[in-house]
C-alpha cells in the first residue's frame, strides 16, 4: 500500500496556495531535471553561505567558545592525547595553519566541519535510497539543530560528525559485499571517531550489535571482512591507546574520573536518562514532522519500527543502538549526560524514517522538504540580529569569556614582544589562547618560586577584574618585585551593535616583562 504526499496548499488562502504551488513545482521541475550532483552541491554550498552568516551575526557581541582556546592549547604541540582525544587538536592546527586566527575563521570551521558531514552522508543515504528519498532526508537533516544552530565552532563533538557516517558508510558496505577496502575503512573511521571523543564508543557497540543480528550473519563472520575492520580499527587507535595508559594519558583518564562521572542516586540518573530521551526526540522534531506530513498509514508506520528488509534493519539498529544505549548505560554508570552529544548520530535517520516503500516520495516531495530547509535558513538570517542582540544584553556568556579586547589590549602593553604565559580571572583567561596563539597559562602560583621563575625565564600577562581582589592582590605585589619592568593599564569591555551597548566589564592588565639580562 502506497500513501500520496499532501498537497503543500492545503489549508492556506487562495493567494497564498497559488503562491505556494508555483513554489513547489519550481522546486518539483529544479529536483526532476537536474542532476543529484549539481543539486547536493548547490544545497551544501547554500547550507554554508546561510549558515556562516548567521554565525557570523548573530555571535557579533560575544567572542569565541572556550573549546577553541582549550583547543588552541593543544595545538601548540602534537599529542596523541590531551584532556580529550586528539582530533579537535589536529583539526584545529590544520585549519589555523590556513586561515587567520579570527572569529569568522573559527566559524567557518564549524559551519565547514557539518557540511562534510552531511556531503559523506549524502553517499550514505544513496547506498539505501534513491534520489528523491535521499534529497528528502538530506533536507530533513537540514532541520536538526546540531547541524546548524550548535555547530557553529569546533568541539569535541563537532570534531566526530565527519567520521562516524563515514564509519556507517563503509560498515554497510562491508556487510553487503565484504569487501576488503570497504571493511578496513569501516574499522578505520570509526577509530578517527573515537579520537574526536569517547562518546564513539556507542558507535562501536551499535556496530557490534548489528553484526550479531540479521539473516547475513554467518556469512558475514565467515567472511574476512569483520577481523579486517578489527585490524583497521587497532591500527588508527593503537598510538591513542599507548598514549592512554603512559603518565601522559593519566590528564584524559582523571577528566573522565572528575569531570564525567558521578555518583547520583538512581533516581537522579532515571531522570537524566529520561532528559536525554526527551532531548533526543526533539532534535529530531523537524524530520518527524516531515515525516507526518507524508501522512504514512498504520502498515507504513510498522514497517519504519521493525523494517523487512535486512539492510534497513541494520540501519535501525545502527541507528538505535549508540542512541538509547547511553541512557541505559548511565543507570548503571551515573555520567554527565546530554543530548547535544548525540552530535554525529542522525546520519542514518533519513533511512529509517523515509526508506519504506510503503510511503511515497516523489520529486515534489523532495522539492517541498528542501523548500522548508531553505525557509529555516531564511527565518535565521532575519532572526540572526535578535540573537545578537539578546546574547549583548545578557552579557559574558561563561562558555564565551571576554578575551578578544583583553588579548588586543596586552599585545599593545608588551611592546610587540610576544606573551608567553598569563595568568588572573577565569572567566577572562579561559579565552585567551585562542587570541593569543603563543602563550600557555602560567600553572604555578605567580608568586611561588616556581612561578617567579618562569616569569623570570618569559614574563607574564596578569588579567584581573575590578571586583577580583585576590587576583589584584596578585599584580600589585607582581608588578612591585624588584627588577621588574612593567606596564599596567585599566579597560572597559564593552561589546556593542548598532549603537546598542552591554553591561561593560571593568579589567585591569599588566604586563611584567622579563628582567634584561
């Protein structure tokens, strides 16, 4: 039983529908004449521009995510392992060795970073669907906000998005066809995931459980391909994996120990998992919706929740599996636990939701989905300056700390010599390496002996808010050692948009120079 997409006039005025069809039927003719590749190009390329100016103007009165300054620490020195795995490191060394350390560059990395996600996942939805279907779901992923509205710079969980449907992509081709290149990728990316965040591991889980499951099963473990994507798998993650258990990993073992893990009660963890359930069903609010406008019947609906086909089982299960398993894993295990992690996730949700035969989607079907994606795009960009504006009144974000004036301020106190280590207010230098590529935080007490010596050795930038009297403390008695030079001034941050000014922050900086030799 096949069900027919609605007429997108339905329910609207005459002038409206009329205006709505011709819509439609643009989009229709622009879908059945074309080529896929000229329209996946055409739609990436837009998702970049539209997306990258609403970053861009909608983050116009706050600076940069501390990610991008942690990462910027990392940078400074290749390691298979920081705090967290490597890849944001590598991916951000690579970038900045290209683009300026600007804001706008580190937006382009994250609006860039989605887009080859959803370029990888397009190869992945046409190994399951055909053109329309896949240019249906491809708009439907379009409308998850973590494609869009929280990937706007590189983190951790950005870092997986390329990797983990290009995992998916090889895996199921292994599973087809068990071929070697395919099955050693499959084991290969899906380590490149894990070296973006821990969070992979609910990749490999769901990896596993499709591998037990399915008429091929036998076949498949007969076959090579699974020990060759183990193989692909150890290779990429064995210099992590030397790096974890050195002195060196005990950083990255002891942010999971302190930073992730908790000890909540069950009902405490019961309600963080129901949380993360309800986080995750609304994120995919925009594909489902779509989804109920093809007004699939209750066979259709059956068939979407436990497909015939063995591939759309592998795909549900590929699905479903890294997905509901960290809820039931943090009831056995308490553990910060959000569904912004569920970043690379959704890539096979096109083929779960719109691969039955038993719904209809045509080219205006598609055309009207990508219809609704640009739509978005648009209200974004008209919303982008509310946004900047909202983020100006509320003040310094404490994911966003005030460093850009302070880092410009202190490159013009030191005279052109470069700041090697900083220190003061938290809510300040947490964002300042990313300003200040060449410097570290001084990680000893400046008034300590070892902290003496490094300034000696390097100098330092001292950052303190008015109202921060330890850290005032700090600079003056700093600033008053003996064969020390040093220049201090006042600043006022104060981000402002046309004519519009926030709370100003009051700062005060000094830079102690190390003593001539």
């Amino acid at each position: 039983m096949t069900i027919a997409h609605p007429d997108p006039a339905d329910g609207l005025r005459p002038q409206e529908a009329n205006f709505a069809s011709r819509l439609v039927h643009a989009a229709q003719r622009f879908v059945a004449t074309s080529g896929e590749g000229s329209i996946v190009a055409w739609a990436l390329g837009g998702f970049v521009v539209v997306w990258m100016l609403y970053d861009t103007v909608s983050l116009l009165t706050v600076d940069v995510r501390w990610d991008a300054s942690e990462a910027s620490l990392w940078a400074q020195h290749f390691a298979f392992g920081y705090k967290h795995p490597p890849m944001t490191a590598w991916l951000f060394a690579l970038w900045f060795a290209v683009f300026p350390r600007a804001d706008w560059a580190a937006h382009l990395l994250g609006v860039t970073n989605a887009a080859i996600a959803l370029a990888v996942t397009w190869r992945l939805l046409r190994d399951h669907l055909d053109k329309n279907r896949a240019l249906f779901g491809l708009a439907a992923l379009f409308l998850i906000p973590l494609y869009t509205f929280k990937a706007a710079e590189l983190d951790a969980g950005t870092a997986m998005m390329p990797f983990w449907p290009a995992a998916l992509l090889f895996y199921l081709r292994a599973r087809r066809g068990l071929g070697v290149c395919d099955a050693l990728l499959a084991g290969a990316f899906a380590s490149l995931t894990m070296l973006a965040k821990y969070w992979a591991i609910y990749l490999f889980a769901g990896m596993a459980v499709a591998s037990l499951v399915g008429p091929g099963t036998r076949r498949f473990w007969r076959s090579p391909a699974p020990y060759l994507m183990a193989a692909g798998a150890a290779i990429v993650i064995a210099p992590h994996v030397y790096w974890y258990i050195s002195p060196a990993g005990g950083s990255s073992y002891a942010f999971v120990r302190d930073g992730v893990l908790n000890h909540d009660s069950f009902a405490t963890a019961l309600a963080r998992s129901g949380r993360y359930l309800l986080g995750t069903i609304a994120y995919a609010a925009g594909p489902l919706v779509l989804l109920a406008a093809l007004r699939p019947n209750w066979a259709a609906l059956a068939d979407i929740a436990w497909p015939a086909g063995e591939e759309r089982r592998q795909a549900m299960i590929l699905f479903a599996v890294p997905l509901v398993l960290p809820a039931l894993a943090n009831l056995m295990l308490p553990h910060r636990l959000t569904a912004v992690w569920t970043y690379p996730n959704w890539a096979l949700l096109p083929v779960v939701l719109y691969g039955s035969r038993k719904i209809v989607i045509d080219a205006a079907a598609a055309g009207a989905a990508g219809l609704v994606a640009l739509a978005i795009g648009f209200l974004a960009l008209i919303a982008s300056p509310v946004v900047a504006y909202q983020k100006l009144k509320a003040g310094p974000a404490s994911n966003r700390p005030d460093a850009h004036q302070v880092a410009e301020a202190a490159e013009r106190l030191a005279g052109g010599a470069p700041v090697r280590y900083f220190w003061g207010s938290t809510s300040l230098t947490g964002g300042l390496p990313f300003y200040l590529p060449h410097a570290r935080p001084l990680d000893a007490d400046p008034l300590s002996a070892d902290g003496r010596a490094a300034i000696k050795a390097a100098g330092l930038l001292i950052v303190c808010l008015d109202n921060d009297a330890p850290c005032l403390k700090t600079d003056t008695a700093l600033a008053g050692g003996a064969g020390a030079e040093h220049r201090s001034a006042d600043l006022t941050i104060r981000h402002s948009l046309l004519g519009l000014s926030g709370p100003p922050a009051k700062v005060h900086i000094t830079v102690v120079s190390a003593p001539a030799q």
